[in-house]
C-alpha cells in the first residue's frame, strides 16, 4: 500500500527541506509538528552507510525549548527526577520527564548553554506547553521560547573524519553529548557530540534557520571523500542498538522503570521534582512490565511493522512488540516492546501475531550482543 504525504503551511519544513528533496528525499513523517525525513528510497544502502561509513540526516524535528533566566536551573531541576547538582555548560545530559503521576511524557537530552539558559532538544511531544506551564504556576523568572535552532546529524563510523575536516581536530576531544559553540564561514552552530544512533557521530545545531541549505551543502562537501550520502534516523540500527523511540515504545502510562532508566532517577534528592512521591511508590510497589527486545522465530520481517503487534501466552495478551524487522549484523528477526513480568517468569511459549503469521518470541535484554562497539545514547 502507497500513501501520499501531502504538503502544506500548517505543518513546518526545516531548513534542510529543500536540501533533502535534492537528494532524493522519498518519503517523510510528521513529528513535532514538522515534515521529518524517512527513506530516500534505499533502505539497504541507507543502513550499510550508517554502519560502515557516515551518514547525513535532517532531524530539525528535534526541536529545541528554551528556557532563559534566573530561574532556568531551578526550573530544569523540578522538571525531570534526574539529578543536575553539577550541571555545567558544555555537556549534555538525558533527562527524562514526567508528569504528576510518574508517566514518562518525553525523554530529551539537556543542554546547558549558558549560566542562566538550557535548551531541551526533545523528542515528539508538545513539552513547549507543559514546560510554560509549570513555570508559569510557579512563577519562575524565566521565559521558555523556541529558539531558531535546527539539528543536522552526521552519523556513523566515519563522522569523526567529516567533522574534523569542517571544524578541526578539537571535535575529537568532545565527551558524549559534549558540546561547543562555532562558526562555520558565518554559520552559526553548536557542535555536539550526540545522535541517535551508536555506531558514533555529531549533531550540529544551526542557529539561523536561513543556512540550512548552505550547510548541508558544506557538510557533503567535506565528505566527499567518505562516499557520504543522505539518510534518516536508522529503523533497524535502532532496534539492534536498543535505542528507545518515546512515542512508538511507549504508551500513556509508560514509566522510566518500565524502560529501565533507573540510573537517571534519583529519588532521595533533596531538590523537588514534578512525579517525585509518585514515582518513589512505583518504586516501593515494583513494575509489572518491562521494556526488552525480542529474537522471534518466523518468516524473513522484510518491511517495518505499522501498528504494535500483540504478544500472546496461552492465548492471552502479555504485552506488545513496537518494533521489529530483520537484522543483517544478528542475521534473525528481532524486535523490542513492552512484556509482563509474570508473562517472562512463566515457563509457557509467548507468540506474536503478525498478520497470518505467529512468531515464536524469545525475550532478550538489550542492547542485543552482536559484538559490536556500543556508545549509549543514554550513558551520560
């Protein structure tokens, strides 16, 4: 089945809009409210670029809130059950969100830019809205705006090399998620040391929405050499490298343990958090499902599944898989999603259902070993 995506005002084009449609842009998505790159048009080499060479990828969708003032720190600190004692401009850090009731509403990675300013760089959600509000009803000296800031990732085990021949070899010494200012012949962007994805790379946020093209145009330049071509945010790498899509993994009453971010919630703080008593008695209570990925046993996957397919045992519903398809590093079916607890101590089989089609499941922990070098997302 063919959908047309039709294009319109009401939902944004990044400042690489134009730049992707040139280089063969087949297929797009909507994610915070903007046209986000999915295919151009060759899965296959998309994917061996990402994993054996270096990679561009319009992902302006991560858009970026800002909170600015004498109140932005304690501000950022209320909002997610992660620690920021220590924050300091220049690194980076994955910091979940929650609502009142412990439920994970977005998981962005934080950037201290400057003593009384942060940047959350977010994933699909309106967090725009729920920031304003929480400050407004706490009346924090801040203001929270979207600023003109756009990501463009280059990823994969050639990055390093791209980057170093635009800004130098001052690239290499940046920590993950590290980050620094810099001047691209007057554009302006913030190098970092980030992506979704692990096979290595750098995102570099543009901060004048009116260069888009001329920096994708540079970027390709000096990678001309690294046969660098286009791609998007990786569908199998993700799933090998068990990277968490919030939205497509997670549902309206999904919570970071559930997720396994236990090492990102501290919850004898002395500083006060949105979710904080509710999520100490998640804790106290323990969690009835987790987050794991999947080897499952059945025909060759050949296309990314569209809607989340049910886990069945003894022929009920223990859970769901969010995502599969084949993995040519594994060379099997894989998967990741949502499962019972009780459904992975009990000793009976658990299948998928995938149209005709039942695949017997085998939950494994993630990432999946397949022997590869694995730089986290979520490590810092």
């Amino acid at each position: 089945m063919s959908v047309q995506l039709s294009l319109g005002a009401r939902v944004r084009k990044s400042p690489f809009f134009e730049a992707s449609v040139e280089s063969g842009l087949a297929a797009a998505s909507v994610y915070n409210h903007m046209y986000m790159p999915t295919s151009f048009g060759d899965p296959d080499a998309e994917y061996n670029r990402l994993i054996n060479g270096v990679a561009v990828w319009d992902v302006a969708v991560e858009r970026q809130v800002a909170v600015k003032g004498p109140d932005a720190i304690k501000l950022a600190k209320y909002l997610t059950p992660r620690n920021l004692d220590g924050l300091v401009t220049g690194q980076g850090k994955y910091v979940p969100i929650c609502k009142h009731d412990g439920s994970i509403i977005n998981d962005p990675v934080l950037l201290k830019v400057a003593d009384d300013e942060v940047w959350f760089s977010i994933a699909d959600s309106d967090l725009h809205l729920w920031v304003s509000a929480i400050a407004g009803s706490l009346g924090m000296d801040v203001e929270v705006f979207e600023p003109d800031v756009s990501p463009l990732a280059v990823q994969g085990p050639k990055a390093t090399a791209v980057i170093s021949n635009l800004f130098g070899e001052w690239v290499k010494e940046l920590k993950y998620f590290g980050f620094r200012e810099a001047n691209l012949d007057g554009i302006p962007l913030i190098v970092s040391k980030s992506g979704w994805s692990k096979q290595g790379g750098y995102e570099l946020y543009l901060r004048d929405g009116t260069r888009g093209y001329d920096l994708w145009k540079r970027v390709f330049e000096a990678g001309k050499d690294h046969d660098i071509g286009p791609g998007t945010p990786n569908y199998i790498e993700r799933l090998e490298s068990g990277l968490i899509s919030f939205g497509a993994d997670t549902d309206a009453k999904t919570n970071p343990f559930e997720l396994g971010m236990d090492r990102f919630m501290d919850l004898s703080q002395e500083n006060d958090f949105v979710g904080k008593e509710a999520l100490i008695e998640i804790k106290r209570n323990g969690i009835e499902r987790k987050f794991t990925g999947f080897f499952l046993d059945g025909p060759t996957l050949s296309k990314p599944n569209e809607h989340r397919l049910r886990l069945l045992q003894n022929g009920n519903k223990v859970g769901y898989v969010s995502a599969c398809g084949y993995s040519p590093r594994l060379r099997k079916n894989i998967g990741v999603g949502m499962v019972s607890l009780a459904g992975l101590k009990s000793t009976a089989p658990i299948v998928m259902e995938a149209s005709e089609n039942l695949y017997n499941v085998d939950a494994v922990s993630l990432p999946f070993d397949w022997g590869g070098q694995i730089t986290s997302r979520q490590a810092i």
